[in-house]
C-alpha cells in the first residue's frame, strides 16, 4: 500500500513537472492567466468587502472578518481544486482523439491519469497566496487550538473530496456523452451561490445547497468549525455527503468506462 502511494506521488510529480515546463514555456500567455486570475479574486473580494463592511452587528453568526474568512476559504477550495483537476478540461479530446486508448492500456490507473496528471503551476501560486492568507488572518483574528485546526483541515479534505466526485463524474459524462466544458460552466455557475454563507439562504434553498448539490455545505462546515459555530450533526452530514457522492462518482466512471468505444471500434 505505501509502495504504491510511493510511486503515484512519483508519478504525479513528473507530470506536474511536465506540466509545469508546458506552461511557463509561453511566459506571456502565462503572465496575462495569472493577472486574470489575480484581478477576479481582487474583484471580488473588493465587491463582499464593500457589501458587508457596512454590518454593524453579527447576521447569523457572521460579522466582517467571519465573511472575509469565509472568502477565503471558499476561493483556496476552488482554486486546490483547480490546480490539481486541472486535466479534467483536457479530457474531452482525449475522447474525441482516441489518445484515451493509449491511457487505458498503460499499467497506471486510468482514473490518475485522468483526473490528476495536468497541475497548472499558476493555480499553485494562487493557491499558495491564498493559503498564506489565510494562515495569516486566522492568526490575527481568531483563536483557535490545535483540535479545532485539526478538525478544520479534515473538514477542507471532506470539502475537496467532494470536489474530486465532481470532476469524476464529468469525465464519466464525457465518455458516454462527448461533453465536458458545458457541465464544469453549469458547476461553476451553481458553485456561484456557495459564495454567499449557506446562513444567509432560506430553508428551501440550505436544503438544496446541502443535501441535493452539497457546494454550500462544504464550504460553511469548515469555516464555521473555525468561528464555533459548527454542530456535530454538520460534520457528520458533510462526512455522508462527501462520502456518498465520491462513491457514487467512482461507480458512475466504472459504468462509463464499460461503455467506452475506442478509436478504433
């Protein structure tokens, strides 16, 4: 088990590298990417700084540094989530190509290969700004301890599984229906609403960001575990959750896989 944990961190560090000198090789493309990526976050922070510095008083829990918080940790989560899925974007022409045969072939799990061999390096810079960033105003705004921290950092692996379950489960869809990028713009357009604290929504609106599409839950459970407001009834749904729909993509990939018909056929 370790041995093989071994070589896929191996593995993934060579492409990663691979991935890394495709994309610093056209220095000026890159530049531009990393300022577009740079001036959103900016954007949008500066939109919920100005929305919500006018709170005078907490609303549901949450006052200005809650909500900065918050911002936070729902951009590191996407932009991790970027980073590391980045060859999910890829992977429709791999399909149309048929180079998805020569994946199938390989001694390698075709689900690595996949879903976690295109790291894009300017994501990872984005996410270590934001990871810092974080690390900071936790420390000059909160007091947390090590049990809370611990149970932080659970909650965010709980969070980029289900991450990981989306992605899956668009490769899966891609295989039996040719389509990709439209499912990530529907995701993402939905995933828009996760940027609002799932507190704020009605109840018909919770229920819908929690159970049926879970991206408000996964990102409220971590945050709130760091301001006290998290329940052990949350946790355990963000842990079923999590769980469930990874299960459930990892079977839905083994169907499609079932369906697939290679370039050649």
């Amino acid at each position: 088990m370790i041995r093989t944990v071994v070589f896929y961190l191996k593995l993934w560090w060579s492409f990663a590298q691979k991935s890394f000198s495709t994309s610093f090789y056209n220095r000026f493309s890159s530049i531009l990417f990393l300022i577009g990526k740079l001036a959103r976050t900016i954007i949008a922070f500066t939109f919920f700084f100005s929305v919500f510095s006018r709170l005078n008083t907490n609303v549901n829990g949450y006052g200005l540094n809650e909500i900065i918080l918050y911002f936070l940790v729902y951009n590191t989560l996407v932009t991790l989530s970027e980073f590391l899925f980045r060859s999910v974007f890829e992977f429709r022409s791999k399909v149309i190509s048929g180079s998805l045969d020569q994946v199938l072939t390989k001694p390698v799990s075709p689900l690595f290969s996949c879903l976690l061999t295109g790291a894009d390096p300017l994501d990872l810079l984005v996410a270590v700004l934001l990871i810092s960033a974080l690390a900071v105003f936790i420390f000059l705004n909160f007091s947390v301890n090590s049990y809370i921290l611990l149970l932080f950092f659970v909650c965010f692996i709980l969070a980029m599984m289900f991450q990981a379950a989306f992605f899956i489960s668009v490769m899966a869809f891609g295989i039996i229906f040719f389509e990709v990028d439209h499912l990530i713009g529907i995701y993402r357009d939905i995933q828009f609403m996760a940027e609002i604290p799932l507190r704020f929504y009605k109840p018909v609106f919770q229920f819908i960001l929690t159970y049926v599409v879970p991206v408000g839950i996964i990102v409220a459970v971590p945050v709130e575990v760091l301001i006290g407001l998290f329940s052990l009834q949350n946790i355990i749904v963000l842990t079923v959750v999590s769980f469930f729909y990874f299960g459930l993509s990892l079977l839905f990939w083994r169907y499609a896989l079932k369906k697939y018909s290679s370039a050649s056929s």
